[in-house]
C-alpha cells in the first residue's frame, strides 16, 4: 500500500517538472522568432501590400463589369461561379507568390545582414544558442510566412466578396448565389494545407541552401545563391549532354511530376498533395534531409564566423 501512494506523488512531481523545463526550451525560440518580425516587416507588409493592390484592381475590374451589364447579367451560374473564382485565386497565387519572393531575400538576408552590422556580437551576448537562433530564422519561410499569406488570403477574399456583393446590386446578378457558390471553409483549408506542404516542407532544402549561403557568403549572398546551380547546369550540359540537375530543380520548384511522387504513384501534381502520397513520397524526406544537412553547417558557420 505505501508502495502504490508513493508512486503517484513522485510521477506528479516529475510531470510538473517536465512542463517547466519544456516552456523553458521553447521561449528563447518564441522570442528570436518575434525578434525577426520585429526587425523584418517586410515579412508581413509585402503580402499586406500585395492583397491591398489586388483588391484596387478588383474593385476597378468590378466597376467597368457593372457598367457593362446594363441591368442584365450576361452569363449563368456556372459561368457567373467560374468568373469570379477565377479572381479568388489570382488573389491568392498573388500573395502566395509575393511572400515566396519574401521568403527568398529573408534568407539571404538572415544571416549575412547580422555579419554586415556587427549586430551579431550584441546577439551572441545573450543566452541563446546558435542553433535556436537558425532555427528560428527558418520557421519565417517554413510557418509564419505560409501561415500569414493564408491569413491575408483569406481576409482578401473574404472583402472581394463583399465589395462585389456591394458593386453588382441591384444589376440582375444573383447576389445570394454568390455566397452559396463560394466554399470559403473548405477553399481556405485546402490553401492552408498547400502552403504548409508545398511553400514550407516541399521547398525546405532551398531555404536551408539560401541560409547556408547567407551564414557563408562573404560578399554578395544573392550571387553565391543562384550563381553554384547555374554553374553545374551549364558544365552538366556541356561535358555529359544532359539536364538532370535543371530537371531536379524544376521538379522541386514547379511540383511537376519526377520525384515527388513513384512509380505507383499518380504523376499529376494536384495527386501527389494528397496527404498519403506527399509524406510517403521519398523525394521529401530527401530533401527534408538536405535541408537538415544545410542548416547543421549554417550553425556551425554562425558558432565561428565573426562580423564582415
């Protein structure tokens, strides 16, 4: 009997003890990550900026429309579903695009920027270590990107729903019909869920070769970034007459067939974003892998490497 009480106490004490040390591990991470929104604003401005531009061009597109109406609306349902969700996902290809391009220079940026001002002195000062430092700089491409670009997307669109509700009123369209055709919960899932497989775990190895460059490069991170791919691309064309490499890359960027998916597997992009086929995939955990690779020399870069 006093086996089993004293038993239950000491697991108690443990788990208590457990949940400290874990917060603990996760607050220099939670605090370098506001840190980098702090100091890069673009992050969140440029996507900002991207929907705002959008929605002006969809307001000017929504007006010259009304005016050709002429208080009959030209085309049915179908077609009426189609014109304007054909607008709902430029809105989305446009910021989701915006923020890949954020994405890109924040890289370069990361690491080399703290070498250029010297702030990396002030910054190894405090007690966080060169690896939460890293992986905060990573979670930027991999999560806060992708999860702002869904939210800005959705608040987009979300307003060109109610400004074309406001502008075609009263001009024969079917204004209810609008809100019914368009699947906000369900579109708003699906998008979330590319960005985070695609824009984040699908382009991994290319953030951690753009932060690899950035921990490295003495001058001119954007040169050595893009400068090696080219380089091997034209000496592969040249000695061997082929284009594997270009082709590996493609197929990394664009998702179009090749390695994400085998030979049991469907080719078809959209097919292989199906949860089963995209993590059994082996062209992911690969490139998870060189990614992985990529970063364990970018913090040993920033362990050693001083200011420029």
């Amino acid at each position: 009997m006093n086996t089993q009480s004293n038993a239950v106490p000491e697991s108690s004490f443990q788990s208590q003890g457990l949940a400290p040390a874990i917060v603990a591990a996760i607050r220099p991470l939670y605090w370098s990550i506001r840190r980098e929104l702090w100091e890069n604003r673009s992050i969140y401005i440029a996507p900002l900026a991207a929907g705002a531009v959008f929605l002006l061009g969809f307001v000017v597109n929504m007006v010259t429309l009304r005016r050709h109406i002429q208080g009959v609306w030209p085309l049915d349902r179908a077609q009426q579903h189609d014109l304007l969700n054909t607008r709902y996902e430029l809105s989305a290809a446009l910021i989701m695009g915006t923020a890949l391009i954020v994405g890109i220079f924040y890289c370069l940026d990361a690491l080399y920027g703290e070498r250029r001002d010297r702030s990396i002195l002030f910054w190894k000062s405090l007690p966080v270590s060169d690896l939460t430092a890293v992986l905060s700089k990573l979670t930027i491409p991999l999560v806060i990107l992708p999860v702002l670009s869904f939210a800005i997307s959705l608040a987009t669109q979300f307003i060109m729903l109610l400004l074309s509700s406001v502008i075609l009123l009263g001009s024969g369209v079917n204004i209810a019909a609008l809100w019914t055709d368009v699947s906000f919960f369900h579109v708003s899932l699906v998008l979330l869920y590319h960005l985070l497989t695609v824009h984040g775990l699908w382009y991994a190895p290319f953030y951690g070769w753009l932060l690899f460059v950035s921990a490295w490069a003495p001058r001119g991170p954007f040169i050595w970034a893009f400068l090696p791919p080219f380089v091997i691309c034209v000496v592969e064309k040249i000695a061997f007459n082929t284009s594997n490499f270009l082709a590996l890359l493609q197929d990394r960027l664009l998702g179009q067939g090749g390695s994400m998916a085998s030979d049991n597997h469907p080719k078809d992009f959209m097919a292989t974003l199906i949860p089963e086929h995209f993590f059994s995939a082996p062209g992911l955990w690969v490139g998870l892998a060189i990614a992985a690779a990529f970063l364990a020399a970018a913090v040993r870069l920033r362990r050693y490497q001083g200011p420029i």
